[in-house]
C-alpha cells in the first residue's frame, strides 16, 4: 500500500481549546530541556498531538510521555519526538526514511521539516489510521508502505536522514547501507537489561560515527532485522 503525492504545507487551527496545553508543553518540555531547533519548536507549537490519539486520551495528549494507540504501541513523548527531530539536523532539502509510523505524529513532523519523507508501519490497522490523518492535514511529501520495517527501502535508498521509532538489537546493517554519504541516523538500540539508548551515526568517507545522547525507551523492532514476532 503506497501513499504518494507532493508537499504541501499543513494547515491547522491554532485556536483550538488544547492550544494552551500544547503551548505549555513546548515551555516546559521542549525548550527547557535544552531543545533549540526553531524550525522544530515552530512545527510542534503548530502540530495538534491531540489529533494523533483515541479521544478517551485527548486529555493526556500533552502530558510528558508516551500514550497507547493500540496494538501495543505508544506515541513518543514530545520531548523524545522534538530530541530526535533536531538530531536530524533538518534543513528542509533531505529526503527522509521513517521505521514506525505508528499514529503518523512524528511523520507529520518530518515531513513539515524535510522534503520527502518514506514511513514503513509493520502493522497495517495502525498504516490505515496514519494514512487517514495524512489525507486529513493535506500531508503530500510522504510515500506510505505497510510492512517489515526491518528491511528499510532498498529501492528508495539512499536517503538523507534515517529515524527510527523502535529499539533495535543492534544497529542493522541494512540501514547503514541505506544512508547517503554525510547522512544522519537516529536509532534507539538494545543495550541488554531491559536498557536501551538513542544513538545518532553519520556515515562520511566510508566511515561510520556514533553517538551515544542517552537513556530511552521504545518499543521493539519487529522484523527480519530485528526482533522476531
């Protein structure tokens, strides 16, 4: 299943009854924490979250963590989407893989923030609601597939910028090869324990740096080169 259109800027209500909850959220948990990317402090001051989670949740929407969207999957916490978002050091030319579309929150992000952004989701009921709120805020730079995350894009590849919303065992491979030469990734990865950690990698003159930027918690990367089912 593929979604594929150009871009288009989003347009939302800024007026909307949770516009204060949202602007709290981004004092205190965006910009105190030391997030300082303007682009991705305006693109999330403007992104309605509560639009990305069942209405028994909408109060919560704002809150400091994760929330269940079903199928045992969550919605980052806001702090975790804008840490990973200005990791990717974004200017708005790059062309963008996603692993875990999940609601499509951090999607919508990326594609307000990139050129073009690809976004596997693993599991399809979760794809088809992700679609609907693409088609709802006139998202037309993403390209959507329903499957094993785990293999990337291949035929899409290289891309510019690689995130991952889902802990791996170790950093794929597979990805390593997907990203373009000065590209950026973003992965949270198993570090045994029940531990796991953000890592960004660069890879530049054939060469691969990590980055280690903390503690964190995601679900798991289920798939060929993850986690098995």
């Amino acid at each position: 299943m593929l979604i594929n259109a150009n871009k288009m800027t989003p347009v939302f209500d800024d007026n909307d009854t949770y516009a204060v909850a949202r602007k709290r959220m981004i004092s205190e948990q965006i910009i105190s924490r030391h997030i300082s990317d303007k682009r991705v402090i305006d693109i999330m001051s403007r992104v309605p979250r509560h639009e990305f989670v069942d209405d028994a949740l909408k109060d919560q929407a704002y809150t400091d963590g994760p929330l269940s969207i079903g199928e045992g999957q969550t919605i980052s916490q806001p702090f975790i989407v804008a840490l990973m978002t200005e990791t990717l050091l974004l200017s708005g030319a790059e062309k963008v893989l996603e692993i875990g579309t999940g609601c499509g929150y951090q999607t919508l992000i990326l594609a307000m923030a990139a050129r073009q952004v690809y976004t596997i989701e693993r599991i399809k009921s979760l794809g088809l609601k992700a679609r609907t709120r693409f088609k709802k805020f006139g998202l037309k730079n993403i390209v959507m597939r329903i499957g094993d995350g785990s293999l990337g894009w291949a035929e899409a590849a290289p891309f510019d910028r690689i995130l991952i919303a889902c802990a791996a065992p170790q950093v794929p491979d597979i990805f390593v090869k997907q990203l373009s030469e000065g590209g950026i990734m973003v992965i949270p990865v198993s570090t045994g324990s029940g531990h796991q950690d953000l890592l960004r990698i660069t890879r530049k003159n054939n060469s691969v740096f990590t980055e280690n930027l903390g503690a964190c918690h995601f679900v798991k990367l289920v798939g060929r080169h993850g986690y098995q089912a």
